[in-house]
C-alpha cells in the first residue's frame, strides 16, 4: 500500500514529526511504501 502523510506543524523537531516518523517507521516495517510532507 502506498501511504502519503502530510505534516502541517512549523516545529521541525516537535512531537508532530516525532510521531509521523514512528508511523512511517512501523508502516514500513509492515511492508508499506510511505511518503512524508511538509506543507509549511
């Protein structure tokens, strides 16, 4: 499955990228094609 995340927060080292990256991390894990942006 490919899956888009689109981050929206302004802090590049917040608790907002922290979990997006832990989602990626684990929906990679799982086999999946993940691509993160940002959109600020």
């Amino acid at each position: 499955m490919k899956i888009v995340v689109l981050k929206g927060s302004p802090n590049k080292n917040g608790s907002t990228n922290m979990m997006a990256k832990e989602f990626e991390r684990g929906a990679v894990e799982a086999g999946n094609s993940v691509t993160l942006i940002d959109i600020i």
